[in-house]
C-alpha cells in the first residue's frame, strides 16, 4: 500500500509557507467545527442565535460559533492581514505585516444544520499589499482572478476538503482516527457536458428570459432542442451542489430574479462566488454571472451579491449564449450593443 499524503506533506510542496501555515489554520478551526457538527443537538448547536447577519438573515447558533472559530483563528495566524466573514458588517483587520486576506462563508447552507444535512466553510484567499498599514475593505476589493487560493471544508456524510492554490484542485478527506486531512484526488477534473443542472425551481416565475429558456429547453429533455433528458438536483446548500459537480459533473446556477427588488443575486461575490469559481475554473469547469466571467468582475463591495452559473464548461457557454442573444446583462438590464 502506497504511504497516505496528509495536507501537512501536501502543504510542504504545493504551497507557499504563508498560505500553507493560513491553510492549516483554517483546517483546524474546520475540525472543531467538524465535532460540533458530530455531536449536533446534543453540542446545543441547533436553532436560531437571535440575531441577524449584515445581510438581514436569521443566524443560527452554529453560524455564530463557527465564524467565531474561524475569526479568532485567522487573526492570530502572523500571514493573515486582514479577515471579512459573510457574518459580520465589518471587515476585521490583522496582523499589518501578513502578506494575505482572508474571506469566508463560516457556514455555508445554514438552514440545514437542523435538519441534519450537509453544510460547509467556503474560504478565498486574497493577495495584500500594504505592509505596515492596518488592512481596510477597499484592500479586499479585489476581482477574484487574484485570488492565490480558494476552497471549501464540506461536512457531509464524511468531512472533506477541496483547495487550489492556482494549479488544480486538491481534494483531501478527514480521518476520524488521525485527525488528519489525507489526500484522495490531486488533480480533480469536471467533465465539459452534463445532464444534470441544480437550481431554485420556485423562483422561476422571478427569472430573466434566458434563464426561462435554458430551463424549458432542459426540462423537455428529448423531446426539445437540447434531445436529451436531463436530471435536477438541488441540496439547497451551494457548497453540497458545487462539491456534488466536482465529483461527477453539473451545472449549478443562482440566477438574478426579481423576487426582491434591489437584490442583484443571492449569492456573495466575496465569499462564495469568487471562491467556488476558483475551483471550479481549476478543475476544468466555468463560472460566469450569465454575461460576465465572475472572476474578473471588480467588487465594488465587501458584501456584494451576484448571480451565478457554474460547473460544465458546454452549459456555462449555452447560458451566456442566451444572455447575449436576449441583449440582456445578467440583472436584467439590456446590454449596450
Ligand atoms: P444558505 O442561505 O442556507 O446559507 O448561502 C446561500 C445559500 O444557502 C446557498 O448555499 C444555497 O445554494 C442557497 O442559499 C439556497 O437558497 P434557497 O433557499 O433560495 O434555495
Ligand atoms: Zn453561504
């Protein structure tokens, strides 16, 4: 039997010490995530916490806990300047001379955790690059192409993580015995084609005219343009279905709708987006907002929404095809040309 590759080892090659020592940070406050999870009810986890995220939602306690965990991590780690979590208004500025930024969705499909169903941390590293200043949000206003790595813990029906530093993506399991994050896949691909596509159904009446069309054209299956039939899967947690394309392909999508005016999509640019078109893009799929390739869209903000369509690279392409024949941008409005 060939010896196991733990994220240690892997980190020790494939990393820079600043994002292997950030890395590892981030996986040990996963595990203790991970046993709060484990013990679920009991670890009196479960239910609301009281109070609202910036971004006006109901936060259950374990939202609360993890970002907590994962705050105080980060902000101890030398190599973090500066962290900003889906959780909280304000960007939480580090250590001045660390050379990186660190975003997370601290619990990624929180109105699962009660239920007993798979939630997970979403984390993006960023590039920075005022040494010797205290880190502000303008720092983090960086388009996701200079991310310098990007991932996720998911905890399912086992733990895993999946992470590119830029140069594929790595998928690693979580030993219960050990304790350890051992590697399973060092070069995860998606396949260019897909049959099966993930998105909010009872929003379709909300939902632009290319995003009807390119649902209407799957749904008739072989009786349609598209002459083959194609399957839905919705986890309802954006971290189980894009884990569920890496494993064996897809298309998730989170379009803009107009259920509640003045929201440009439901997903975050910063948190979750950028960071899952990372690894999408690293493993061979795409991302793009219907219009616009997600990560070479300029943040204009910390909290920033966005729609989203990722995984097959052939899918990506059609939706875009759609949005540029309707001469329509991603939010609705018509497109210049
Ligand atoms: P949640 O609010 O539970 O954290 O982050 C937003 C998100 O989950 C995604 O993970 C998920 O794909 C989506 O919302 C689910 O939204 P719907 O409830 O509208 O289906
Ligand atoms: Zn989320």
């Amino acid at each position: 039997m060939t010896a196991q590759i733990t994220l240690a080892d892997y980190l020790q090659t494939h990393a820079t010490p600043a994002l292997a020592s950030t890395l590892t940070t981030l996986a040990t406050a996963s595990v203790a995530i991970n046993h709060l999870l484990d013990k679920g009810a009991l670890a009196g986890i479960h239910g609301e916490a009281g109070g609202q995220n910036v971004q006006g939602e109901a936060q259950k306690k374990l939202d609360v806990i993890s970002n907590d965990l994962l705050l105080n991590a980060l902000i101890h780690n030398p190599n973090c300047a500066g962290v900003a979590s889906e959780e909280l208004d304000e960007i939480s500025p580090a250590n001045d001379d660390g050379t990186l930024l660190v975003t997370f969705d601290p619990l990624d499909g929180s109105s699962n955790i009660d239920i007993n169903m798979t939630v997970g941390t979403i984390f993006s590293i960023l590039p920075y690059h005022n040494q010797g200043q205290k880190a502000t949000e303008a720092d983090f206003l960086q388009a996701g192409k200079h991310q310098v790595g990007a991932g996720y813990f998911i905890y399912g029906t086992s733990t895993m993580l999946a992470v590119t530093f830029g140069q594929g993506v790595a998928m690693f399991s979580f030993d219960p015995m050990t304790q350890t994050y051992i590697l399973i896949n060092d070069n995860v691909r998606i396949s260019e084609q897909t049959a099966e596509y993930a998105i909010n159904a009872s929003n379709r009446r909300y939902w632009l005219p290319p995003v009807q069309q390119y649902i209407e054209e799957l749904v008739q299956g072989d009786t349609g343009i598209r002459q083959k039939d194609y399957n839905t899967r919705w986890v309802a947690a954006m971290i189980a279905d894009v884990h569920r394309i890496l494993i064996r392909g897809g298309v998730f999508m989170y379009p803009y709708d107009t259920k509640i005016a003045g929201k440009a999509g439901k997903l975050r640019l910063m948190y979750e987006a950028n960071p899952m078109s990372f690894v999408i893009e690293q493993a061979g799929g795409a991302s793009t907002d219907g219009v616009e390739r997600i990560m070479d869209i300029a943040p204009t903000n910390i909290h920033q929404r966005i729609p989203v369509v990722l995984g097959a690279v052939e899918e990506v392409a059609y939706v875009k095809t759609l949005h540029d024949k309707a001469g329509i941008l991603a939010n609705g409005d018509k497109s210049s040309e």
